[in-house]
C-alpha cells in the first residue's frame, strides 16, 4: 500500500518532469509535446488518485480519500497531468470532476476525434453506477410538467458535485437549469427532459432522456478539458415537455440566443423495439420527422336551469360540447392521411336534472407542417362555433403555446448514425413520427438534433402506456440510453472540432428556414 509520504513524494517528482517538459516545448515552440515524456510515469503513479479525484471512485492502491486529500493540499493551483493531454484540477475537492479549461494545444482534428471517444468511453465507464443512481431516482420520482422539483434538484446536484457550475431555476422557470463548459470556438447545447404524464409515471421514458444528455454533456466535457479542443458545451434542463411547452418558454426567454452562437442543440427520446415502417429492425433513429401541434382547451359557457322543470330556459353547454365532437367526428374523412384531431371530455356538468351550463374539453390537432396546423387549427375551430352556435352558448379557447414540426438537420443525423455504427448500432437515418415536440420549436431556431433510441420493451406495448413507464426503468434500457450518451456525445465533439462540418450543419439549417 503506498503511504501518504511515498505519494507526496511521486506527485512532487512527477510535477517537477512535467513542469520541465513544459518549459523545454515552450523553448521549442512546440507545445504538442507536453507530457509525452512522462506520459508512462503520469499513467503509472497518478492515475489510481486522478481516478479518485476525478470520479469519486476508491484509489486502486488503497488510500483513503482523507490521506489523498492531505497529500495533494500542498499542491494547490498546480495542475499535474495524470494521462495523455491531462491536467487534473488539484484545488478541487475529493471525489470531483473539476472542468477547468485550458490553452488549446495545436493536435490535429482526427487525433482531437479519436482521443476524444475514448474520454468519453471511459468517463461513461467510471461514471456509469452514478448515471445509473440518477436515471432510477428520476423514474421512481415522477412529476408532472412545472412540478419537476425533484428531478431538478438530482441532476442539479449531480452537476455540483461533480464540479460544474450550475445556474438553478434558470430562465425564468423553477425547475429549469443550465450548467457550461468550456471557452472559445462554437457551441453545443444538450437539453435533458424530465417530466412524467398524469396517472402513468414516466410512460414517455423522460428519465431516459435526461440520464442520456447529463451522460453526455459530463463526457463530451471530459473530453474538452483533456483534449484542449476550444468549445463550449452547455446542458439546458428543459421542463414541460409533455403539453407545457417548457423549451418554448425558454426560447421566448433567450435561452437559445443568439442562435448564431448555437452550432447545434441535440437531444434523444426512447421508443419501443420492434419493426420500423420499412419491414427492418433498428437500434435506434437519427432524424425523427415529427409533426406541429396545437392544443387548447375549450370551454362552452351556457345557462343553467331545471332540467326537468324549466329545461327551455337553459342552454345547455353539454349539448354544445357534444355537437363539436361530432363535428369534429365528420371532419375527420377530410383532413390529410399524417393530419390528427383528438379530444376528450373534461368537465360534462354535475347531476342530470340542472341544465350543465360550463363544460370544458381537451383538444389537440397536428398536422406535418407548421402552415398546415394553422389551416386546420381554423377548420376545427368552425366545429367548436358551430357546435356552441347550435346550443346558444358561448365557447372560449385556453390555448398552450404552439408546438412546431421537427426539422431534420441531415448533416447532424448522418453524424450520429456514424458514430453509433462505431458501437455496432444501426440506426435509421429518419422516420416521420406522428408525434409532437417542443423541441420542434428550437429546431425552428438554431440547428437541433432529436434521435430516438430503442430500448427494449414488451410485445405490444406504446409510448404513454403504462408498459412502457415499467420498460424506461429496466437495466436495458439505461443500458440503451448510455449508448445514445456515447453517440450524442461523439457528434457534439465532431462539430465543435470539424470546421467543414460545423458549416454543413448551418447550411442545412438555413435551407429548410
């Protein structure tokens, strides 16, 4: 067992090569190569500490964390490299992940790319039973939209712990957050979901989705810090997924500007394993196409009266409610094939002898495009007049902010099924759900990334199924999304680094504004 004394010993020996192995580059005016020297004897002497430090996990050689601790105090503000382009942060506290960026070092890109996937292999692999901590507390605490506290509070104090700093209820929003990284060059956003649905838990698998882009964002940060790639990453803790409209809320607050600063905003959702809609099986999808939503509540305001006494002096607001959902009924044989309408009942009125005179549904129509949803918003609006007009009563409208289609960026999603074929994944380059995202709206904005992951789940089963909520917290499907953490992580390193890229992902953009 090494004592205290030996490894104070090591760490000065270490620090004195590696401080004049830095002297002599920067005499040579080639500061590449720093560290190659004591590379061998930084790996062999530090790393065991460096992976306490770093990771919070039990030094290979059997100190313990207060031994550690007392034999690195002495070394405070000196960074000592414990592998291959390195630096470990010795005045943070034991068991932490310290970023703190440094001067770029001149590598090049390809080199940046492969170093960079093994950061992250390994960050995801020492991490991987505290991501794993984070992914079951989130699903076994499920909230529903604005709600999100615990949730909030898990992944905030992940990120603290592990050195970041992070901005709590950012944006304006109570259970939104931001943590960044880095300086100079482009930058990536990951925005992490955490919202469960009513009656059903986590029937979306949105515990999944915020374990992938906290994996991702602490491993592509790694990556940074020992790489010196110049780049900022930033993590958005985005609430209210599910009908809230959390990330148009944050749009609206200036959390995605400017957008000409944002290189790339990605994020991934779960979905069931099975067959795709071409007849093949997949791990996963890289551009899902889904559809603009708009959803409102309606509400029909009438007069209330006996119902058996006096029934002529009522309006009847139930009767209003249902001749617009049967209106609605016989639009449907006229709206588009990849168009939907649905609704339910919410408030039908109180006993059966008063005239109802307040009911209110629940309603949302999508259609593929933005335009289209607005046409079709007015042709089932003319079913809720018609049907208030029919029972002389009054309708109001309770509408949520407009969820706009899903932009594929092709460029980011060819980046990503490349990087998740290196895993041995395949992976649909695109797939037109007809489903619906807030994330629509940034795609809108700066260039975004939605993929989606297979985990695997039970014979028939659907998202928003309470199969599925029981499929998000098994062992496969962690499993799956550190898979997706590894991918997101790779294509955020990819644009930052690759210059041709980066401009590829903007010209994507720009054609399809």
């Amino acid at each position: 067992m090494t004592s205290q004394q030996e490894l104070r010993e090591a760490i000065e020996n270490t620090t004195r090569q590696f401080l004049g192995a830095y002297k002599d580059a920067g005499e040579q005016n080639n500061p590449a190569i720093i560290n190659r020297d004591v590379t061998d004897s930084c790996k062999r002497d530090f790393k065991p500490a460096g992976v306490l430090q770093l990771f919070g996990s039990p030094p290979e050689d059997g100190l313990s964390n207060a031994d550690y601790e007392a034999a690195m105090c002495h070394l405070e503000h000196t960074c000592i490299p414990a592998d291959k382009m390195m630096v470990i942060d010795s005045t943070s506290s034991t068991g932490r992940f310290a970023p703190t960026h440094y001067d770029a070092v001149p590598l090049e890109k390809v080199g940046i790319i492969d170093q960079s996937s093994s950061i992250i292999a390994s960050t995801l692999d020492a991490l991987n039973s505290a991501f794993q901590e984070v992914n079951l507390s989130i699903h076994s605490h499920p909230e529903l939209a604005y709600q999100e506290v615990f949730a909030h509070g898990k992944l905030t104090d992940f990120l603290e712990h592990h050195g970041f700093q992070v901005k709590r209820h950012a944006w304006g929003l109570d259970t939104a957050f931001e943590a960044t990284f880095g300086c100079g060059g482009r930058q990536v956003v990951f925005c992490a979901e955490y919202d469960a649905l009513p009656g059903i838990g986590h029937g979306c698998g949105h515990n999944l989705i915020a374990t992938s882009s906290l994996a991702a964002f602490v491993s592509a940060a790694r990556a940074l810090q020992m790489t010196k790639l110049p780049g900022r990453l930033r993590i958005i803790g985005t609430p209210a997924e599910e009908g809230g409209g959390g990330k148009i809320k944050l749009l609206e607050a200036g959390a995605f500007d400017p957008p000409q600063d944002i290189a790339a905003a990605l994020m991934s959702h779960p979905t069931i394993s099975g067959t795709s809609s071409d007849g093949l099986v997949y791990d996963g999808i890289a551009g899902t196409r889904s559809i603009a939503a708009y959803k409102t509540k309606v509400i029909f305001k009438g007069r209330a009266s006996h119902a058996g006494a006096e029934p002529w002096n009522g309006f009847n607001a139930l009767d209003a409610a249902v001749a617009a959902y049967v209106n609605v009924s016989m639009l449907r044989q006229q709206i588009r094939p990849d168009e939907r309408v649905h609704g339910v009942f919410e408030d039908g009125g109180t006993v059966p002898n008063i005239i109802p005179q307040y009911t209110r549904m629940n309603w949302c129509i999508r259609s593929p495009t933005l335009a289209g949803c607005q046409n079709l918003v007015k042709r089932v609006h003319a079913c809720f007049e018609a049907g208030a007009a029919a029972a002389n009563c009054k309708v109001e409208y309770e509408t949520a902010p407009l969820y706009s289609d899903l932009r594929v960026n092709n460029t980011l999603s060819k980046t990503y099924v490349e990087e998740m074929a290196k895993l041995g994944l395949k992976i649909k380059p695109e797939e037109n759900i007809p489903a619906s995202t807030d994330m629509g709206n940034v795609s809108h904005h700066v260039p975004g990334f939605h993929g989606g992951f297979a985990i695997p789940t039970t014979p028939n089963v659907s998202i928003h199924h309470p199969d599925f909520t029981t499929c998000a917290g098994k062992e496969g499907a962690y499993k799956a999304a550190m898979s997706c953490a590894r991918g997101l992580a790779m294509t955020a390193i990819r644009v930052l680094a690759d210059e041709e890229l980066s401009q590829c992902v903007r010209n994507d953009f720009e054609r399809a504004s």
